[in-house]
C-alpha cells in the first residue's frame, strides 16, 4: 500500500514538472518588412521615356491622318 502512495506521489511530481517546462510566453511578432523602393528613383527617366512615346506616337498619328 506504501508503495502506490510513493508512485502516486512520484507520478504527481513529474506531471507538475512537465507542465512547467512547456515554456513561457510565445515570441513577439515579427516587425513588418521596409517599405519598397522610393519612387522617385527614376521619375525624370520614366517622364523622358514617356515624353518621347507620346511624340512617337503624335507624329505617327499625325502623319497618318496626313497622307
């Protein structure tokens, strides 16, 4: 009878134990990521590249409507 006491007694010990080795708190979120790249890194290419589609396409148009 002694015995199932002490089993009980051990049994209640390392269920106790076990549950305060499951750990704390869980870690904090990640922060978000940085914003992207700025977009005035190539603004005055971007304008060029459409000032002159918008000619391209002006004179194309024009010269059709021309003839």
């Amino acid at each position: 009878m002694q015995n199932k006491y002490i089993l009980a007694s051990i049994l209640v010990f390392l269920v106790g134990f076990g549950s305060m080795a499951q750990g704390g708190t869980p870690p904090p979120p990640m922060p978000p990521p940085p914003p992207g790249l700025p977009i005035d890194g190539g603004i005055i290419a971007l304008f060029a590249i459409a000032l002159t589609y918008g000619i391209y396409k002006t004179f194309k148009l024009s010269s059709k409507n021309g003839s």
